[in-house]
C-alpha cells in the first residue's frame, strides 16, 4: 500500500488537550495508533472528494505530553464528575446522590502527524500546496484526536509550526530532503513498530522454558525485571532487565482480533453503524519503540498503515518494514 505513496502531508506541532490515555485493557499512556489511523480515515472521508488526496499511512512523533496524573510512585488518574445537565439527573443530585464519577484518563499532547499521501495536487506550485495544507490544518482542528480536542495555532505560523504538503523527492535527493525534515522534528521521538523483538525474546524465553507463549514473551519485555548477579569482586549486585542501548521499549495495541464471524450489517442491536459489517473483537498487542526521528533514515520507516486479514481475523496497524507475523492477543 506504502508504494503509492508520492507526497507528504505534515502537521506539526499539534496541541491535543484531553486525548484518550487508556489505550487499551492493559496499556495507558499515549493513545493507540489505531486513533490516528482513525484519525487519517476521518479526515479522507471529510474531503470527500473535494481534494484530490489519497491517505495511505500516518507517522506520530511526539515532543511533549502531560497526563493528567497525581502521585508519585503510583499514578493514579485525576477523574472527574459529569456536569449535571438532565432533570433527572438533577432530581437524584438534591436527593444526595450526585452523578457518579467517570472512569477515563486523560493526557495532553505536543505531536507532529506525517501523513503518507498520493494525488494530483501534489504537482501543484508550492504556494497552492501550502494554501491545501492549511485548510487541512483547520479540517483537522475541527476533528477529534483520540477523544482530544486540538488547540487552534495562535498567531503567525512559523516555519516550525506551518502546515505543510510536499512532494517525495526522487532518487537520492530523498535522503537529502528527509534529513531537514527530521532536523525539524527534533526534540522528538517516533513511534515504531517492534514485532521482531517480541519475537526474537520468545525465542530466548523458550531456551528455559519450552512451553513460553507470545503472551509470556509480552508480559515479560513490559516489565522492568531485576535479577541478582555476581560482580568482579565476588559480591551480589542487583541488575535490572532494561540494559542501555536496547531503547525505549513499550507494551502498544495495535489493532483487533476477531472473537465472532461477520455478522450482516444492522443485525447487531445498539451497533454504532447499521449500515457496515459487524465483528466482535478483542485487542491486539505488541512492541513498540520511541526513537528519535533523526536516528531514522527514510520517512517509510515512520508511517505506519491499516491492513486487514478476514481469514485469520486480525484488523491491526503496521509499520512498513514490519513483516505479518503473530502478536498476543
């Protein structure tokens, strides 16, 4: 699908208040990739038609974040109380029930969204390309990002903050282009897929016990793990299991597996599209890595994009050099 990608569609520097921080039944943080292919199909669907812009794939960087958290050694969310709007509601508040607290996290963000995309309006003159930019700028400032709402860009845009829609450069005037792009997407880190160290640790866990699962091998790379070991000098030392250098590693969802077959569209009571196929699933899990964008080479390796298998009934996000293998679930 990534190779029909011939332009670049960059949004930096987005301010999101309030996105979503319970990615999944077992991750929090930063929200779950599937929000911003969301996000990336939202916004095609928006166009319909209007521009002539294809959506192929969709990179996240983020430079800062604030989660709504209080706590030192355990987090705990700050959660909140419904605005009591209803009669109903205001009848069981004076009869000294309030309206119940809701269970959500939250976070606020600083990201960059790199947008994979194709289409004629790329060979318009550059001017024309940045007046598209910014109306797609403003689109996305009127869409939600994983539940968040994205604060409108006070003042003149500067080089730093400007929307901008781009040609892919050919040849190897790409690395050249690639490298001022990622110069401005310092400070920064890029969420990549590692499906091949989850694996690759499986294969380790299984040297000692035989019977290790993905599952096993997940749990295992979340987790910070110390262990004790003998130093030079014949003491015990205690070592934990995240040495320097093997990078920031973390537990990510990256889609959904199927628990049901098909079922016919508007045959499922209270489903939010009676008009579209539905499934039951439960998440997809993996490895994911945040790296900084100038330790990249090529602009493929940040964009992730949708894929979908109906036989084995996996729906999940992918990054580009990431081979279909299996993930926990």
């Amino acid at each position: 699908m990534l190779t029909n990608i011939n332009g670049l569609l960059i949004l930096p520097h987005l301010r999101v208040q309030n996105a979503n921080a319970i990615s999944s039944q077992h991750t929090w943080g930063m929200p779950s990739i599937t929000a911003f292919s969301g996000l990336m199909t939202a916004l095609e669907r928006k166009l319909a038609g209007a521009i002539d812009l294809e959506f192929y794939g969709v990179g996240v960087i983020c430079h800062g974040y604030q989660t709504q958290t209080n706590g030192d050694y355990v987090q705990r969310f700050n959660l909140r109380r419904p605005s009591v709007v209803t009669q109903e509601e205001m009848r069981k508040f004076e009869d000294g029930t309030p309206p119940s607290i809701v269970e959500e996290g939250r976070i606020h963000l600083d990201i960059t969204l790199v947008f994979g995309v194709a289409g004629d309006v790329l060979t318009e003159n550059e001017e024309k390309r940045n007046e598209i930019a910014a109306n797609l700028a403003n689109i996305v400032a009127t869409l939600r990002i994983a539940g968040g709402s994205v604060i409108p860009q006070t003042g003149q845009p500067t080089r730093r903050i400007k929307p901008t829609l781009q040609a892919l450069a050919e040849g190897g005037e790409r690395a050249t282009q690639f490298r001022q792009l990622r110069r401005q997407w310092l400070p920064g880190f890029a969420l990549l897929s590692r499906d091949d160290l989850l694996h690759s640790h499986l294969a380790l866990l299984r040297e000692q016990n035989p019977d290790a699962t993905l599952l096993d091998a997940w749990l295992d790379k979340s987790r910070l793990n110390h262990f004790p070991v003998t130093d030079d000098k014949g003491n015990t030392v205690w070592q934990h299991s995240r040495q320097q250098g093997e990078g920031w590693i973390v537990p990510i969802p990256v889609g959904y597996g199927a628990l049901s077959d098909l079922h016919p569209a508007g045959s499922v009571a209270n489903a939010r599209d009676d008009s579209t196929q539905f499934c039951f699933v439960e998440s997809v899990y993996s490895l994911g890595e945040w790296r900084s964008p100038h330790r990249l080479n090529d602009v493929f390796e940040l964009l992730w994009y949708p894929d979908s298998d109906e036989a084995s009934g996996v729906y999940r996000c992918r990054n580009h050099d990431t081979a279909p293998q299996a993930t926990a679930n």
